[in-house]
C-alpha cells in the first residue's frame, strides 16, 4: 500500500464500540505510518475521540440536525458529504455494519469500500461494500470483529497489548488524578447503570449493589459509584444504602471519566462505555454481559477479569428483553468472590 493513501474510517457510534475500535485503529497507524487516516463519528460519540493522535482528521456529524428532518438534515447531510468527498479517500472501512454507515461508505465517494459479509453486518450494509470480510466466528470478540476489516489491507487483526489506542488530554489525566488522591485513593469503580432502553436486563438490582459495597467496604476496600445521563438517582439510592465507604463520583465529561476510571485497581459493572473505558487502560475488570455470549464483550488482552453472568438462564436467539434473569439472578456472594480475587490480585502487585 503507497504511503499516501487515504483511508475512512466509518464508525459512527455508540460510545463502547468506538472505544473497541481503537485498537484497530492503534495497529492501522502502527502498520502504516504514513496513511492519512480519517474517522466519520457522531458528534455525541466524538468526545472520547478528541484529540486522538493515531486519527489525522475526525468528520463529525450533527445526529440533532440529521434527526430534524427537513432542511435541516438536507443541509448537515450536504455538508458533512461534502467534507468527506473533498478528502478523496480511497478506502472507506465500514466498522459499524448497519444501513448508516454503509451509505455514508458510499457517500463518502471512496472506490473501494470494505465491509462485513452478509449475515455478520446488518441492515443490508453489504450491499455498499466493494470487499466484503466473511466472519468465522459470529460471537468473535468486537474488538478482534473490528481488526478483521483491516485483513484485506494485508494488516494482521492482533491488537497491540502495550498500546490499545485510546487517548485522553493529559490535563484531564492530571485533574483525575487530583481528584482520585483528595478522595484517599479508593480502589473499586462502580458503574451500576446502562444503555436507558436495555436496563431492564442490563441492570442488577440496587439492593445487591448496595449490598455488596458493603460487605466490601467492611473489608476494607472503599468504593465510588460513577453515573451517567439519568442515572445520578440510581448512584444516590444505592450508596445511601452502604455501611461503609462508598461515595457517588461527581458529575463528569466523558474524558474526565476515562481519566478518573483509570486510577482504580478494579473497575465493577454493567457491560456499558465505562467498563470499555476501564480495561482499555488495564483495569482489572468484573462484568455482567447480560443476556449475550461474554466472550463477545470482554477485554481481549492481559486484562485480568471476571464475568458475573447467570448463564444457565441464557438462550441463544431469545429476545434479550426477556432474558433479564441473566443479570438478575447473580448473587452477592459470586459478585464478592469475583471481586475481591480481582482485588487481591492488583493490590498484591502493588504491594499493599
């Protein structure tokens, strides 16, 4: 591939699957040092992008405009097609797999545009590929998914251990870190939310997050319960229920809780952003996956971590929405054991 080439990147959401994509993006820049590399996103998404030094130019799309109908979403798409197409790409990667993403390959006027085969994307997106990459494995994990697409660009899909892509401003480090010392360096992140339409079965009962930040602060392991959009009562009523040291974690951006996530031992949580956020930076990580095969969503290198998952009631094919006793049926005791052997495990390394 000559040096000069120009490669899209069409990743337009959600937050935890952009952050998946990272490592594929790490060994695109790895490989190909001199490719320019641009990323179409959505701007709710773009946040935890920002300033990424592996993407050379991000194309960013107004989601509220497109969603306005009208003139309005005439004119975004106009303009957003327009900057695409004045970039010349040369090849467009559709990393996302849905109708969207496939037309904006398409739009973006690139002539050779890869994508998943039938059946491993959706919506139809194979037809906008020129190459399209036949998955063996439909339950592979998402980020090994993504390093795939690169194949036919003659890229090896290994991720690069030491360096998973993701970047945050170093003042925002600085600020987390600040913060993480004024509030005595406790070593368990909470994260007991997730995606508002799937928290049916995505969310463990408050009483049993109450419960066990109990037992663990009891052992002396202190813990903060991270929130994000609507979910700040959800955070309040369950550390209000703790005997012990618990608190809920101020309001935050989307980089800062990258950086503030990235001080903790052991990250314990919903399958959401933030726990893709944690073990990116080498959190060892506790997670329910919900009504899905684990291996799909689990950190994919030397990551310690644990899977709080009531598997038996798991049914391939079965709508997740009725499968909610594959969180809900995860005791207190199998979430205590999988955290403290996560704990015991970091805080021995570090000496404490």
């Amino acid at each position: 591939m000559a040096g000069s080439q120009r490669i899209l990147l069409v990743r337009l959401g959600a937050i935890g699957d952009a952050l998946r994509v990272l490592p594929a993006v790490r060994r695109l820049r790895l490989d190909r040092p001199d490719v320019h590399i641009g990323w179409a996103v959505e701007d709710w998404v773009y946040p935890v992008l920002a300033g990424n030094p592996n993407v050379d130019r991000f194309h960013v799309l107004n989601r509220r405009a497109l969603g306005s109908g009208g003139r309005t979403a005439l004119a975004e798409l106009r303009r957003f097609t327009g900057e695409l197409r004045a970039h010349r790409y040369d090849v467009a990667v559709d990393l996302q797999g849905r109708l969207k993403s496939g037309i904006v390959s398409w739009l973006s006027g690139a002539p050779r545009r890869l994508g998943y085969a039938r059946g491993d994307g959706s919506e139809g997106s194979f037809l906008f590929a020129t190459e399209r990459v036949r998955l063996a494995d439909p339950r592979e994990n998402r980020v090994l998914r993504f390093l795939h697409l690169l194949e036919p660009l003659g890229i090896e899909p290994v991720p690069e251990p030491d360096d998973l892509g993701l970047y945050v401003d170093p003042e925002v480090v600085r600020m987390a870190r600040d913060w993480y010392a004024a509030a005595s360096s406790p070593v368990l992140a909470v994260y007991p939310g997730g995606t508002a339409d799937r928290a049916a079965f995505l969310r463990w009962q408050p009483d049993r997050w109450s419960q066990l930040l109990t037992r663990l602060a009891a052992a002396g392991h202190a813990s903060v319960v991270f929130w994000g959009p609507d979910e700040e009562g959800l955070a309040d009523e369950i550390v209000v229920a703790v005997n012990g040291d618990c608190r809920v974690a101020p309001a935050t951006t989307l980089p800062q809780m990258m950086a503030m996530l990235a001080c903790f031992s052991v990250y314990v949580g919903a399958n959401t952003a933030a726990m893709h956020m944690a073990w990116l930076q080498g959190v060892a990580t506790a997670f329910f996956p919900g009504p899905a095969q684990p291996r799909t969503d689990s950190p994919c290198v030397d990551v310690p971590f644990r899977v709080l998952w009531a598997g038996r009631h798991f049914s391939e094919g079965k709508s997740k929405g009725r499968q909610p006793e594959c969180v809900r049926e995860v005791t207190v005791d199998e979430a205590e054991e999988a955290v403290l052997s996560l704990l015991a495990g970091r805080l021995r390394g570090r000496g404490r």
